[in-house]
C-alpha cells in the first residue's frame, strides 16, 4: 500500500500516525457508500454543491449535478458531492455580503480538508461565485466553475419581466402612486418564474461573465439559461473538464493573473456591469496578492466601450445576450484591448478561443467596439476628501444631466433614519438635494448592505421626480439604477468624512473630473471630528462569526475581504485600514 499515488481517496489522510492504516480505514468507511475496489482508487473529483431551500436561483442543482457527475465519469473520475454554505441573496439578514467571506472559507477548507484531486464549483445566486473563487484561488487546486444561469423572463400584459431591474421600476411607480395594490401584487407573483439568478446584467450575471474571462468556467458557458438544455451540457462539460485536469493540471494560480484580472475589468466595464463586482473581483484577486487599482480602473473606463444592451444599462436579458453571442462575441470585440495569452480550464488561450467562428452575434443586443452604446466603461471610481481612498458611480445606469452638480446634503444617519424619515412629508428636501446615507459600510451595524439604492422621498417621487444624486458607503444592485455614488472609502462609522456630513453642507460631484468633494473647510472638520463616536459595537462585545467579521473585515477598496486571509495574512490593526 505504501507505493500507491497519493490520489483519490489516498489523497489528504486523517492522521493516525500509521499512513497504511489511515487508507485502510478510509476505504473501509468508502466501502460503505457501496463503492467497489476498483472505484476506490479512481480519482476523485469534488463537487461543491450550494443547493439550498433558501437560495432559489439554485433551484436546479439537484439535475445540474447530475450532469456534472456524468462528465467525470466520462473523464475516469469518480464524482463525489459534498455541500457548502449556501447564499440566497434575499433571504439573508442583515446581508450577504457579510457571509460572502465565510462561505469562502467553508469552499476552501473544505477543498484542502477532503480528499479530491480536482474540484467543480456550483453556484450562481451574487455572492456564491465571488465566494467559491476566493476559497478556490486560495486552495489552488484545479477548478472549475459552473454558474446556475439566468431565469427567463415572465410577462405582465404586453411587458417582459426579470427580476430585479423590473422590481425596482415598478416599486418605484408605486410607490410614486403609478401602480396600484392589486397590480404590484400581480407583479410580485410574476417577476422571477424559473430557477436560475436575476435576468438582467446584475451581480449574478456580471460575476458569471467574469467567472468566464478570468477562465474559471468554460468558454461559452456563462449565458445558457438555467432552464436549458444547454445548461445541462455545460454541466457535463465541466465535469468532464475538471477530470482531465487530474493528469494535465491548471491551477486557480495560473488562471489568475494580473493580465486576466485586467482583462475581467474590461469586460466588467463593457458589460455596464454590476457594481459589487468591483468588490468581489478586488478580493478575488486579492487572494493571490493581486492588488486591483481604482485609479487603473478609471484609466480602462476611459478607453473601454459599452457595448451590451441588457437592463439595467439598456432594455434587453440574459436570455436575450445568450442568443446574441454572448461573452464570444463580446470578448471578440474588446480583442484589440485584451492580454490574449491568458488560460482556460479548457487548456487554450483567450486567443485560441477567439480565432474560432464567431458565428451569429445580434447586434441589437452587442455592439459593434466602432459604434458603441456608449463611448466610455459603465463604472468610474471618484475621489476627493470625502472618498480619499474612492467611491463608484455606475455612470452607464445614471443620469448625465446630474454629472457635473453641486447640491446641498440631506443627512440620513442610518437605514432606520431613513426608513422613519424618507417620506415624511415635512422633510426638508428638493430634487436638487444630494441625499447621504451614512453607516451603511462593512463595519457598521448593518453590514454594507445594498441599500445604496435610496427611495426617492414620496414627496418627490409623486412629483414625477426619477432620479436624484444620493451618496453612501453602502452597495447597490447590480440590477439597480440611477445617480447613486456607492462604497466611499473609508466608511462613516470608522471616522470617513462621510461620518462627519451634516444637513446643509454643500457638496460637488464631477463625473468628469473623478471627484466627490465636501465643500467644508478643514477646520470645521476637525472640530467635528473631535466630537465624533463610532456607533459600531466593539468587537470584543461580539461572539462568533460576528466577532470575526468585525475584527477583520477590510474596507470596500481591499474587496472586503479578511485581512486574515489575505495571502500575507496580515491583520486588520497591523495593516491600519480604519484610520481614515
């Protein structure tokens, strides 16, 4: 037994002091799964499924891994699931965002504590592929990813619906008075009608399209349709790709580079898509000291086109993108501006990929790079004294006609100052207002929640008012839209500027210039911050998961990541990220 490849179920031992000892045991307990001898020492492909009751985008895992398991026998794999935390974005209090980090550590643990020689990656739902990367580039052991896949979009008379951009528009007509009760509660039963993530350019979306340019997930595959056959296929496909692996291994540290993250961030700003990807694709590449620059972010936005025409930036879905070509086409046109050296799990080079046949690409849905939607990224980062370290403005989904504005601040100090004030009637407050949202980042109480996204007061909004410029340290949706400025850095509730906005403090935002400035002088600033104190419980009051979180938890520039998981695993305090 001594001489056998440490491979499969001999891969990894439990520690006995006695190696034989250890397989002998093992196999014995395999043996009880109904394995015969010769299974036992096949190699093993992981599955590391996240089907959940609670997370509905993933509704479909049960036939997906099915179709996984058939493509690693087809490669002399043996298939063997095992589960992880699983992150329905809805169904999460106070956040997802704030378990993200576990659920990588649950991937990660588990991929390095168990024994399998290769591992395939199921999930879908926003911050369960930004999870499974992280864990995965930090296992680095061969990986493949297999997102959900959009739902389909359901009607409403004569309109298509997906969730979650029609939501929040037809929220917003109620809440304007636009749409009655008994119509936004037919709408409510018809906005997500199939399995699969949101069908819009959302998070979901934009992180499987990621997912694909970073080659995680094979070519072709980040579009089908959850509900398609082809989705089936992709699923065999993976496992098939995960088996080959075994013998001929690409490591998540091969596949992410600096190259392939730049690249990612061409497609992300060519796809106008989501914010939080900026987030999750910091922290992904953090994981191999890859550090992702606003200030370079800016420099691509600057010279890379919008050219997908999906909600929330245009009109069309998911389904729509994945019959128009989808990322093939889309890569194939931001090919003059791509590192065309960087690898696949399929084992070929971003440039091999796109010297095949394009095929047909719809140009209603996915632009040509000479005519545009857009001349410039979907995203810009702004600076200032009130975002020293950065803020993000989805400019593809705002309005221009507030680019270049100044406005006085009307100050919500929490979600439940909002929520207690946004639509009294007597509140101080016209359109030309810049409304601020402050303790809403990753070390408040709540979380860094998407709450970003701020109801335009009803006393507006039943005006006809649409849009307003409103400022927070918190997130939005990927599926959201509007002239929102998102993840100032540092947040409010560490000492950030932000924390030190009072009403009727002029501020002045220049989409043009990349700045977001408080117009009040430093003296002023300094007083109040002699008198400010952090609302955030001390961590030492805390327990558990909620006690680390707060110890460790980086700031929106650094991913929101650990600092513990870092790949220099440097704490929070040694790396001084709350002093802003």
């Amino acid at each position: 037994m001594t001489d056998e490849k440490e491979q499969g179920f001999a891969r990894g031992l439990t520690n006995y002091g006695d190696r034989d000892f250890s397989v002998y045991l093992r196999r014995s307990f395999a043996a009880s799964m109904g394995y015969s001898q010769d299974v036992l020492k096949k190699p093993i492909v992981g599955i590391a499924n996240s089907f959940s009751g609670f997370n509905s985008c993933h509704r479909h895992f049960l036939e997906l891994l099915e179709a996984v398991k058939r493509g690693v026998l087809l490669g002399g794999g043996l298939p063997v699931e095992f589960p992880t935390i699983s992150l329905g974005e809805v169904y999460l209090s106070p956040t997802s965002l704030k378990f993200r980090n576990l659920m990588s550590m649950d991937t990660e643990e588990m991929i390095r504590a168990q024994p399998m020689d290769a591992v395939v990656l199921m999930g879908g739902c926003d911050k369960t592929v930004p999870a499974q990367l992280m864990g995965a580039a930090s296992a680095d052991l061969p990986a493949v990813q297999l997102v959900a896949g959009p739902m389909m979009t359901s009607r409403h008379g004569e309109e298509r619906l997906g969730a979650c951009t029609d939501c929040r528009r037809f929220w917003g007509k109620y809440r304007a008075g636009e749409v009655s009760d008994d119509e936004i509660n037919h709408i409510e039963g018809r906005l997500a009608t199939t399995s699969g993530t949101c069908a819009v350019m959302g998070t979901a979306s934009t992180m499987a399209c990621i997912a694909e340019t970073l080659g995680f997930s094979l070519p072709g595959t980040a579009a089908i349709p959850a509900v398609n056959a082809d989705r089936l296929r992709a699923g065999e496909a993976s496992g098939l790709a995960a088996a080959r692996m075994i013998t001929d291994p690409i490591k998540p540290s091969q596949l992410l580079t600096e190259k392939s993250v730049e690249n990612a961030l061409r497609v992300l700003l060519a796809l106008g898509g989501s914010t939080n990807a900026i987030i999750h694709l910091t922290a992904i590449a953090g994981r191999m000291g890859i550090k992702v620059s606003l200030e370079r972010m800016n420099e691509l936005s600057d010279t890379t086109p919008v050219l997908v025409n999906l909600k929330p930036v245009g009109s069309a879905y998911m389904e729509d993108f994945f019959f128009a070509g989808g990322m093939g086409a889309v890569l194939r046109e931001l090919k003059p501006l791509l590192h065309l050296d960087t690898l696949s799990v399929s084992g070929e080079t971003l440039g091999d990929r796109l010297e095949e046949d394009p095929g047909y690409v719809d140009r209603r849905i996915i632009a040509r790079a000479e005519e545009p939607l857009e001349p410039q990224g979907g995203l810009v980062a702004l600076f200032g004294n009130l975002a020293p370290r950065g803020a993000i403005l989805k400019r593809s989904a705002a309005d221009e006609r507030l680019f270049e504005k100044e406005g006085r601040a009307v100050v919500f100090t929490s979600l439940a100052d909002l929520a207690a004030r946004v639509d009294d009637p007597d509140l101080d407050i016209t359109e030309d207002n810049f409304m601020v949202l402050q303790n809403a980042g990753p070390k408040s109480a709540s979380g860094m929640p998407e709450a970003g996204y701020l109801p335009i007061p009803r006393k507006l909004s039943s005006k006809g008012v649409k849009d307003m410029v409103r400022i927070s340290d918190a997130r939005m949706s990927g599926t959201a839209f509007g002239t929102i400025v998102l993840h100032v850095t540092p947040e409010s509730s560490t000492g950030g500027v932000l924390g030190l906005v009072r009403d009727g403090d002029r501020i002045r935002l220049s989409v043009k210039e990349k700045r977001i400035e408080l117009l009040v002088d430093e003296a002023e600033l300094d007083r109040r911050r002699a008198e400010w104190v952090s609302e955030n419980e001390p961590a030492e009051m805390r327990r558990g998961y909620d006690r680390l979180y707060a110890e460790q938890v980086l700031q929106a520039d650094e991913g929101c990541d650990f600092a513990i998981l870092q790949p220099n695993g440097r704490t929070g305090a040694e790396k001084g990220e709350d002093k802003g």
